[in-house]
C-alpha cells in the first residue's frame, strides 16, 4: 500500500509521536491506581527511563505500546519493515532490540524486578495481589 502522504508530512506525523503518556501507559497506570498500587512515571534518574515505577515493590514497568515495529517483537502480526528508510529503521530496531534484551538480563540479575507491558498480542495486565 502506497504512502498517502509526502515525504515531509510523514516526518512530521513521526516527529509527533509521543514517548510518554502514551495510551497503553495510561491504561497500565489506570489499572494499577485503581487497585491501589502508588507509582512514579517517567523517572529519568533511573537506566532507561522506566515508565512506570512501584517504589514500595522496587518494580520498573516498561510498556512498550502499541508501535511494534519499533521493537520488533517476534511473531507479532503487526511487525513490518516499512519501505521508506528501511536502511535507518532496520538499524534503529536492531539497536532498539540490542538494548531490550541487554535491559531485560540486567533486570533479572538486580535485586529490583522488572517488567515490560504491552504489544500487539498482549491487551490485559497481570498484578501481584494484594
């Protein structure tokens, strides 16, 4: 399917995609406010910038949204390398991966956890009980 917009409309819309606030964040925090859970947004002094942090529970929650290709999340659907500047895409996905799973091992060997929320297969979130 051809692009409907030109190259400088397209950079634009891009330029304006947000990184924060997203709506898949605000479902996470929505769902976790109401069942009591209090938490940071955004906290930049921590590595990579969790979107979510419980304190209390010494938790980072990544949520990855809905943009897939970004990612490039194995077996998802919604994964395609797009057409246009598929030289830097490739290399920014690559990266973007490299860094997913270098994030995902140090996680696992700290004493706090670390999650990641959200793809194009995952709609619901999973909580510890209270």
């Amino acid at each position: 399917m051809p692009d409907h917009l030109t190259p400088q409309q397209r950079c634009e819309c891009m330029a304006n995609i947000s990184s924060k606030d997203t709506r898949p964040e605000q479902a996470a925090r929505c769902k976790l406010w109401r069942r009591g859970y209090r938490f940071h947004k955004c906290v930049r002094t921590l590595p990579w910038t969790p979107d979510i942090v419980l304190t209390k529970y010494h938790t980072c929650i990544f949520v990855n949204g809905c943009f897939c290709f970004w990612h490039g999340h194995k077996g998802c659907s919604k994964f395609v390398i797009p057409k246009t500047c598929s030289g830097f895409r490739t290399a920014k996905i690559t990266l973007n991966q490299e860094r997913d799973l270098v994030r995902s091992s140090v996680s696992n060997q700290s004493a706090g956890a670390s999650s990641q929320y959200g793809n194009a297969n995952s709609t619901s979130l999973t909580l510890m009980p209270q």
